[in-house]
C-alpha cells in the first residue's frame, strides 16, 4: 500500500543526496496520507529538509511511513487540526517515545512541532514538543537545523537551552506556570533560568516569493492540484480571524517573479491549479494573474480558488471560473447584520453581498456558498433575523443560482482582539433557529457541529493542565461526552469547562500564551477590543464591564 502512494508522486524538486554524516530525521503529519500530502505547509517543510544534505529525511502519516532510521535525531509534526493530538500519541508510542517531554532521556530525538495550530497557542500540547517552532517555516526551519548541528553531540538539557536561544523557537520544559490555585487563573508564566529569553516572539517571513507546491499526486485528497499560495494573512482583520491576526502582515507573492514561474512549472504535470490565500482576490494583480490563467493554452485548466472577499466578485471573476471547470465560490458574509459586521470589523455592505450574488450568476456560475456565524460578541436575535432576511433576498436577486449557507459558533482564539470572550451558550439554539428558517426557502443550510465548537474552544483557550484532560479523553473516546467525564474526574485540579469555554476572561489575566509575542502586542488587540465593544447596545455593555 505504502508503496503505492509514494509512487504516484511527481516532485517539483530534486532531495539532495545525504551526505555520510545526515542527520536522520523524520517529518511527520499526524493524519492520513491523502490529507497531508495535501496540505501546502507540510508540502513545503518536507521539502526544505530533503534539499539538505546534511538530513537524512523519511516521511511518516498515520496510515504509511518511508524507511525509517532506527535513531532517529529529530522528530517534527506539522499540526494543522486540534484534535490530531490524538494522532501525535499514537505515533509517539509506535515509535517507543515517551509521549511527555519529561521522561524523555539522551536517546530519544528531539520532538518538534510547528504549523497553525501550535503557532496559535501550543500550551495544551506544550507536555508533547521539546521544541515548538513559532511562524513562518521560510527562515525558523533553516536556522533550527543549523543551531541543532552546533549542539548535535551534547546531552539533552544543553541542546534545548541552545535552541531556546534562536528566535522563534520555544521550548516549553524552560519555562515555569505558577497558577493561584489549582483550578484557578494563572498567576505567572517565567522561564526557569536569566539564560532563556522571557518571551519568545512569533517568527515573520517577509520575502515576495511564496509557498508553491512540491509535489503533485493522484493520491491527495484533492487529487492533482498543484497550489499556489497568492497571499499570505489578509489586510481586513476581522476581530475574530487567527488566519489574519496571526499572519500579519499582508503580504501579496510577486505576479512575475513568483506566481507566473511557479504556476507555469506545475501545469506542466497537471492541469488542477489551486489558489490559496485567506483573501486571494485582494493581490494587486489579480486581474493580470486571471488574464494570465485565461491565455488559449490553459484552456483544460481546472481552477479553484479559496475563499474570496465579496466584493472582489466581478463577472469576469465569475467567467474564468465557470469556463475552468469551477461551478461555485465561497464568501464568507459571517452576518446578515450590519451592526453585527461592524463589531467584527466585515467592511462589507448588504448590497455587496447581493451583488456578488448576481455576478456570480452572470458569470456562469451554478453556486454560491456563503460563510456565517453564530454567536458572535454583541448578536441577539435581531441579528438572526438579519442573516435570514439577507438570504431571502439574494435568492431573489439571483434566480437559479444553488444557494448554500454554513454556519459555524464563534470561537475565541488566541493573538486576536476577541481573545477575551467566550463560546456563546446560546450558539447552538441560533444555529437551529437559522436551520429552521432557511431550509424552507430552499437554502441548503450546513452547520458546524457546536459542540465541536466547544471543544475547538477548549483547545484554542487551553493551558498546560489540560494535558491530563487530554490523556482520559484519548482513554474515553474523544467526543464531546468524553471530556465533561475527564472534566468531572479532575475537579478541583484544573478549572471547569466553563472557565475555558464560556467564560468571559478579564482584560487583566494573564493569558496562557502571554509569553508567546504574536505580530501585535496586547496593547494594540485591546484597542481594536474597545473598538468592537463600543458598538454594543446598553444592556450588553453593561454585561461587557462586568466581565471585561
């Protein structure tokens, strides 16, 4: 089987040969085969290590694995979804690993994290990585092997107070949580000795050439595609999106020097382009990139785009893409509310919305799937009805045009201005109420699981205590049930649910990830917080004093 996946492979790139003395080192994605060959982040990574010759590089998925040294130096995972810790045990304990940090010894590898989720807020999982390497791969990958080569033949405790010193990387074990109590607030996080920085900053990548994919395969999950990233972050900065807060600043990949070489080196193996970025449509050329795609010679291209902004939906847009095989486009509108989008900072008008909804159809396009949100800080029911109003009259505004609505409930995340505020306990009953409304017009309405949403929050607003939730769910089963058993068996040696999910937290507690710098300081998400909450009405204003 294994064989086979790997086989199907065409690499836009050529590993090097390692030399006698490599490093064995294994990179591995805690998910199957097709879902991470997938992924552009795990792409890229693995094939910066291989074009090392001082790395001797094997692949490892939850369903295959290359040859792999017997002992290994290093071990990375590349994380993108929370819930593939479960994934990270396992694989630790196939590979006769301690799965804690602590108890490993001299001749374990040195267990290395990266990618979104650990970037965002690595301290549930901080008990899993020696190393956790914080932002963008580009330059953070390179300079940790070289400062690992330096430290390669010392004891253990050297090498991670050696690493603890490049930017970017951050070592857990170095650094000591003092809490109140044992299920209260966090009092203070401070590294263990002067040597290790006190806060480690998030590392930014700021070159015009960006990630392309590295290998192309019939065995991905979308089978073929060859991506490109366009842009990286996103310059709206809705108050709730990790994926624009984190990534700042928005930074657009060069038409010339970048996208058109990359793009015209993978259609030479394939005919599936992909765009990629958070707001794709706002690169300055993009009217050049689509011109470009639209030459005679790509005829048989197959194009998708990621999530485009609304008002970026022209008819031309909407042509390229029926003509390449594409039926529908994502927006994401997360409210039918003007007041509710304006809290979120969504610069966006109703009429936008609908006239998306037009062009798309004009275009030639089929189908529309529009993004929402429950439960957002400051919705009460009026908003609700907003949202279906919306719905209704872009239905009407465009007749025959497929009209699909997913929903997710608002979860807090770490490094944005709504850090603070937690999981609406009314979320689940708003998503049922827009279900009940839409399905009769017609609307295929798609929610998010909410108590998915719950656990997602738990995760992104966890701390260290919950590595010993984390074990008793794995035993459980990890459904929703499974946690509020492992939350009952701990209590009173960590905070309840509510503190992690629910609650609203004060803007003078320490966070868990305080020592972890995103690309805005505290300062600035509070300013852009204040901002949000001055659009509330009086009573909730009210509710926002006490809790914030």
């Amino acid at each position: 089987m294994s064989s086979c996946l790997f086989a199907s492979e065409r690499l836009l790139f050529t590993p090097a040969t390692p030399n006698t003395d490599a490093i064995p080192l294994i990179f591995a994605f805690p998910n199957e085969y097709t879902v991470g060959i997938t992924s552009l982040g795990y792409q890229v990574v693995w094939a910066t290590l291989a074009m090392r010759d001082d790395l001797q590089v094997s692949r490892l998925f939850t369903d295959t694995r290359e040859l792999l040294p017997r002992q290994p130096e290093i071990l990375g995972f590349s994380m993108s979804w929370e819930l593939d810790y479960v994934n990270i045990w396992n694989l630790l304990e196939s590979l006769d690993i301690p799965v804690s940090t602590t108890s490993r010894n001299n001749n374990h590898p040195i267990v290395f994290g990266g990618g979104p989720v650990l970037t965002a807020n690595p301290e549930p999982f901080a008990e899993f990585f020696d190393v956790i390497l914080l932002g963008d791969g580009e330059n953070l990958l390179g300079d940790f092997i070289d400062a690992y080569k330096e430290v390669r033949n010392s004891d253990r405790q050297t090498k991670l107070k050696a690493l603890a010193q490049v930017p970017g990387i951050y070592v857990p074990s170095l650094y000591e949580v003092e809490y109140h109590s044992l299920d209260g607030a966090i009092k203070s996080i401070k590294p263990i000795s002067s040597q290790i920085p006190a806060v480690v900053q998030k590392q930014t990548y700021r070159g015009n050439t960006l990630s392309a994919s590295t290998v192309v395969t019939e065995k991905a999950a979308w089978e073929n595609i060859f991506m490109v990233e366009v842009v990286r972050s996103c310059p709206e900065m809705c108050r709730f999106c990790l994926a624009s807060y984190l990534t700042l600043p928005f930074r657009t990949a060069s038409l010339e020097a970048s996208l058109i070489p990359a793009i015209e080196k993978g259609l030479q193996v394939t005919n599936r382009l992909g765009l990629l970025g958070a707001s794709v449509t706002q690169h300055p050329e993009f009217e050049d990139l689509l011109n470009y795609i639209s030459q005679p010679k790509y005829d048989d291209v197959r194009l998708s785009i990621a999530s485009v902004r609304t008002n970026t939906v022209t008819v031309q847009l909407a042509q390229t893409l029926a003509k390449r095989d594409t039926k529908s486009l994502t927006i994401a509108v997360e409210s039918g509310s003007a007041k509710l989008r304006q809290i979120i900072n969504k610069k966006l008008e109703q009429d936008d919305i609908i006239q998306a909804a037009i062009n798309a159809k004009t275009g030639g396009l089929s189908a529309l799937k529009l993004y929402g949100m429950v439960g957002i800080p400051g919705e009460d029911s009026e908003d609700l009805d907003a949202t279906v109003a919306m719905m209704r009259t872009i239905k009407k505004a465009a007749p025959g045009l497929r009209l699909t609505f997913g929903c997710s409930s608002f979860v807090p995340k770490a490094h944005t201005p709504f850090q603070w505020f937690g999981v609406s306990k009314q979320a689940e009953k708003r998503l049922q109420f827009l279900q009940k409304q839409l399905k009769p017009q017609g609307i295929d309405f798609r929610p998010e699981s909410y108590n998915w949403s719950v656990i997602q929050a738990l995760l992104s607003r966890g701390d260290r205590r919950l590595f010993k939730l984390l074990e008793l769910t794995r035993n459980f089963g990890d459904s929703l049930g499974s946690y509020k058993r492992a939350f009952k068996e701990l209590k009173g040696q960590i905070p309840d649910l509510d503190f992690y999910v629910h609650a609203n937290w004060s803007c003078e507690e320490i966070l868990p990830w305080n020592h972890l710098q995103g690309p805005l300081p505290q300062s600035t998400l509070l300013k852009h917080l204040a901002e949000a909450t001055s659009q509330f009405n009086s009573s909730q204003k009210e509710l926002q004093l006490l809790n914030l």
